[in-house]
C-alpha cells in the first residue's frame, strides 16, 4: 500500500463521523469504519454496493420527485464537482424541507446529516459524504422545545437570569403577574421585583443558590410594576453549566393572594363560630376520643337547665333517654372509630335528659374532629330543640290518620293522583297514588292493583271525553275541576250509560278527585221534564188561568189564558203581589185559605179578581202550597176559574188529579 493511501486511510479511521466516497454511479468505492458501525454491517460489505442501500425509501422518493425546484436543484448540483446521486439528495431534501433519513442493515431509520466534498480522481470525479447520526440531537432539540413550549404556554410566572440576577427570559404569564413587558426586563437586574423590606430575606436566597441549593415555596412578598405588593409563593432553582458550576437561576413566582385571604377569612370564620357556638341558641358540645363531655356551649343551660360546668367530665350518652342511645349506638361507635357515616336527613331525633328529670326532644348531628396528621381530636355535636316540630308532626300524623280515616269512610269514590311527564316536562298521564274502598269497589279492582297504575292504562277514554286536558289545566292553574252530569269515560262493563259529578283540586303535583255517580238522578230529572214539559203545553192551552206564585204570594208565573179570561197580558202581573187584584171584602177570606192551606192540600175560595179594564170578575181560586224535601214551601201552585164558564167542573177536575204537579219543574 503506498504511503499516501495509508495516510488517507488512516486520516478516514481517525474521523470521527461515518465517511463514505462514491463515484457518479452511486457505487460505494471507499467508507471508514464508523460507517460500517453506524449502519450495522460488517467490514467490507458495503463496498461496490449502490448508496441507495443507506438511504430510506421516504429519502430516495426526494431524489426521484420532481418538482419546480428541480432545474434550481440540477445547477446547483453541477456546480458541485462531482455531481452525484448524494449531491443531488442531498440538495433535494434541504429544498423540500424534508429531514434525511438513514436506513440500517436490520431495517431500522435514523435521522442524519450529512455534508458532501467532491473532488477529481484519474478514475474520474468523486463524492465523499460525512454522515452524523442526529437521532439524539433532534431528542434533545425535542425536549428544549417542548421546555420553551412550556415556559412560554405557563401559566405560572417563569423567569431566568444570570449569576448576577439579570433577567435573561421572561414569558407572558411573569407580565400577565408583574406588569413589565419582556422588552422592558431583559437584561435587567431582578431585584426591581422584590420589596425593600426583603432585601435580608433575597440575600439568603442568593447565597443557597450561588452553593447550588434551591429555594422552595419562600414565603414572601414581590412588587408589580404599578407598586402595589402581593403575597407569594417563590421557587428558585439553580443552572449549571456542563461542568457543574452555577451560571444563573430559574424562578417561579405564585400569587397567593386568594390563598392569603382564604385563611384570613378562615380564622375570622373560626372566631365568629366560637363565638356563634357560645352564642346560639341550639347546643354545641365537644366530647373527646374517649367520649367524655370537654367544652359544652353556655345555651345548654336554657335548654336542658345544667350549666356548663355540670356537664364537663361526664358522658354525654347519659343524658341520652336509653331507647334512643341504643337506636343510636351504631352511628356513635362508627363516628368514634373514624369510620365514614351517613347521617340521617335532618339529624338524629332523640330525647335528651333536662337537670328536672324530664326529657325533651332535639335533633342532634354529629363531625368528628381531627388534627393535621389525622389524629381524632374528638367529636363535635350539634343538637338543635325539635320539641315543637315533633309535636307538630305528631299532630300531623294524627291529622293524616283521621283524614285517612274519613276518606275511607265516605261513600263516594275518591282518589289520589300524581302526574306522569316526559322528558320535556309536559303532562302526559297520571298515576293512581291512593284510592278510598268506594273507589276500588266502584273501579272493580283491589287497592294494591289500583295504586301505581296509570289512568291511560286503565281508561283510555279520558282523552277522547277530553278530561285528561281538563286535569292539566288544573295542575298547571291551580284552579279546581267542576263538572256535573258528565258522561262517563270509565269503561265498567255497563250497558247503560253512566253519569257522573266529578270534583278535582291540585294536591302538590297531582290531583285530588272524588266524583258521584248521578245516573239515577239524571235519569229522574230527564223523566220530570218531560212530565213537565207535557203538562206546561197542558197549562198553556187550558181556558183558565194556571198560575205559580212565591212564598210571599207574588206571582211568579201565570199562563197565556189571562188575557182571555181577565183581560191581563201576563208579563205585567209577574212580581206583583196577587193581593193587589182581590176586591178588599174579599181579601181576608183569602188570607185565611191561605193560611190553612198545607202540604198535600188543595184551598178553594171563591173571590172577586181586578180585570185588566179595572172592573172586578168573580172567579174561583184554587191554591196548594209546594214543599222540599225538608216540608219548607218554595212556591204556592193554583188557578183562577171562571165561574160564568161551563167548562169550569172540568178545570176542576183537571186541578184535582194534578194538584201536586208545579209550574216551575220542581216536584213537590
């Protein structure tokens, strides 16, 4: 080997980066051992082969992509003595912006770079290219950036500085807390953000720092820009250069102010409940861990009587009535051993002994009460004078139990509803809640098949009759639900067609009905008018005067035929007393048939009645007194015959068979 070549091979061994020389074919002529190293093969087997084969597919695509770089790209590689594939690559990747990426003889990709000479042999030009592995370069570069990333995005004030505290970085969130922009603060001293009383207190900082210790969570005090000094939480920690030595500092600046005022109004809270505690009128009593009495509030001695001093050393238990210390006993062992509990809404209800001797009733609460490590300090109770609500509630259960009691005792249905609703809220059904045994005897089911059933389920007819309608207007009104004579929408099984009266109120959210099965009484009254349609056409076609007076004797009624037979439009006698058309000699005979006259009895008198023309005609009056249920009357029913007339014995007859029968529609 000449002294040259072992020279330049020597020179090639000595490099520290992998060197390969190609000639313009892209065949591998000469490489280091580094090179081999770096893509993983043995000595020698890379010469002769083509450098496609320590290039990845995704670089290879650079060279053979064309795009309108690439006349740009060829005279820059011809420039280059010794244009060749790696050139051309090389240039290619750096104009498209694209990362080489080196192939090992396993398969594997790195990242590299690489930096290419040409020069000129007798065989003809050649290419050497240094290749640097840079996968832990670009990790590192990763790392710095997402650093970088994170100072910038922080939302905690992040700042740099050199050994002798000039500001060297400052991200957006240190001006967002401190007011200077990071113009105006690089390069300058730190100490403008400290305040003049803390000077001692930064030169111990400095000091640990310059020894290579950190500072963590330093209380202190830091100073804006406008002047104003805030609470806050300071973190340093020392840079050092590669050889250890201490070059600068990092710091993190914490406002605390909210934290600062949080424990402020902690402590002022923690004297007002003392205070409170002292003060209030419910009962606060600390036991410690073995359960004795420690600190009892002054109001034990208007409610139970004992003073404070009484109680401290003694249980608390004591005083429990015993029933309801062992109801309790489960839920004061597991607060005593720390145990999570779940306390019962609005407390424990329980008697407490008074220093007379008697009991009294108070809903106690109970917090266990520990130190910062956790240690149980003891337990804190709260007991609050419930004497007042029990009995109320008392009262109120037996309010529930003689309503409960009357609704099962009435003889109309009655029933509890409570509203169905879909997922916006709207009313779309209702639910049977309760029901009275009238109810489910008339509904034909039992009340534990009634109750959860809903109405549409069971009649669906509602909603045609157009009551499921009606009952959303009263939840959403609040105004009650008349309705008499209502067809029925309850589908029974009957043949005939029932009637209903049916009452509803809002109850909460649901509805409270009761309704009364009037067939019967619907089927009366249609059958009484017309009976008394029937004999109105009758009074209203007889040649005497029908006639239907009030209590007082006014009338109220006469037919048609008082013109005919005395010469009066009848309209013009209504409200007026009939005493104002008898002739006067005649008025006390009246007065007198009148007044002996009674339920079930027809009076006839025979009088003298005022025409229309003022002259007096004899007539025959015929009256019968109509009663209520109760026997009080509520009109007098009669008729006024012509005595002239010859048809007068039939009207008579006609009175005599129909006495009971009056004008108005209402039976006797």
């Amino acid at each position: 080997m000449l002294p040259q070549t072992t020279r330049f091979q020597g020179l090639l061994e000595a490099m520290p980066d992998a060197v390969v020389g190609v000639d313009t074919t892209g065949i591998i002529r000469f490489l280091n051992r580094r090179t081999d190293s770096l893509f993983g093969y043995d000595r020698g087997q890379l010469i002769g082969q083509r450098i496609d084969a320590l290039v990845s597919d995704s670089s290879q695509a650079i060279h053979s992509a064309q795009s309108a770089q690439s006349t740009k790209t060829t005279q820059t590689i011809q420039a280059t003595r010794g244009a060749s594939y790696l050139a051309d690559l090389a240039v290619r990747s750096k104009a498209a912006g694209v990362e080489l990426v080196g192939r090992r003889r396993d398969g594997s990709q790195f990242p590299l770079e690489m930096s290419l000479t040409s020069f000129q042999t007798r065989e003809g030009p050649l290419v050497t290219a240094t290749v640097r592995d840079v996968t832990e370069r670009r990790r590192a570069e990763q790392v710095l950036q997402r650093m970088a990333t994170a100072i910038e995005f922080s939302g905690e004030a992040m700042i740099t500085s050199t050994q002798d505290s000039r500001i060297t970085s400052w991200n957006p969130a240190a001006t967002r807390l401190f007011g200077y922009t990071s113009e105006e603060m690089l390069g300058t001293s730190s100490s403008v953000l400290s305040h003049p009383d803390r000077a001692a207190e930064i030169r111990e900082v400095m000091t640990r720092l310059h020894a290579g210790k950190p500072v963590e969570n330093l209380f202190t005090e830091r100073l804006r820009k406008d002047g104003t000094v805030f609470p806050a939480l300071l973190t340093v920690s020392p840079i050092h250069d590669a050889d250890g030595a201490v070059v600068g500092a990092v710091s993190i600046t914490r406002d605390v102010t909210e934290q600062v005022q949080t424990e402020m109004e902690l402590a002022e809270a923690v004297r007002q409940y003392r205070l409170l505690a002292e003060n209030a009128s419910d009962l606060v009593v600390l036991t410690s861990p073995d359960r004795v009495i420690t600190w009892v509030s002054p109001s034990v001695t208007r409610k139970l009587g004992w003073t404070p001093e009484e109680l401290i050393g003694t249980r608390l238990v004591d005083l429990i009535h015993p029933d309801d210390a062992a109801a309790t006993a489960a839920l004061r062992d597991a607060v005593y051993s720390g145990e999570e509990i779940t306390q019962p809404e609005g407390g424990s209800v329980l008697r407490v002994r008074t220093k007379s001797g008697r009991y009294r009733w108070m809903s106690g609460e109970v917090t266990p009460v520990s130190d910062e490590s956790g240690a149980p300090l003891g337990v804190v109770s709260g007991l609050r004078d419930v004497e007042a609500l029990v009995q109320a509630r008392e009262s109120a259960l037996a309010d529930r139990v003689a309503l409960r009691a009357t609704l099962d005792s009435l003889l109309d249905p009655h029933v509890r509803y409570d509203t169905v609703r879909d997922e916006t809220g709207q009313i779309v059904d209702f639910r049977y809640a309760d029901a009275n045994p009238a109810a489910c005897a008339y509904l034909g089911l039992d009340h534990d098949h009634l109750v959860g059933r809903r109405m549409l389920e069971l009649f669906p007819g509602v909603v045609d009759a157009g009551l499921l309608a009606r009952y959303r207007r009263v939840i959403e009104t609040g105004e009650p639900l008349v309705l008499d004579d209502m067809a029925s929408p309850l589908d029974l099984g009957s043949q005939q067609e029932r009637r209903l009266d049916i009452r509803s109120t809002r109850v909460g959210d649901g509805l409270s009905q009761t309704w009364r099965d009037v067939t019967e009484r619907y089927v009366a009254a249609r059958a009484l008018a017309e009976s008394e349609e029937q004999y109105r056409l009758l009074a209203q076609n007889a040649s005497d005067v029908v006639m239907r007076l009030c209590p007082g004797l006014s009338f109220q009624w006469l037919s048609d035929s008082v013109d005919d037979v005395l010469g009066w439009r009848g309209p013009a006698l209504v409200g007026h007393p009939i005493d104002e058309y008898i002739h006067p000699k005649d008025l006390p005979g009246f007065r007198q048939v009148v007044a002996e006259a009674g339920p079930g009895r027809t009076a006839r008198v025979e009088l003298r009645f005022r025409r229309g023309d003022g002259t007096y005609q004899r007539v025959v009056c015929r009256i019968r007194v109509i009663t209520d249920e109760a026997g009080n009357p509520v009109s007098v029913a009669g008729s006024l015959v012509d005595v002239q007339d010859p048809k007068t014995g039939q009207l008579t007859s006609l009175a005599r068979v129909s006495p009971s029968v009056e004008i108005s529609g209402t039976s006797s």
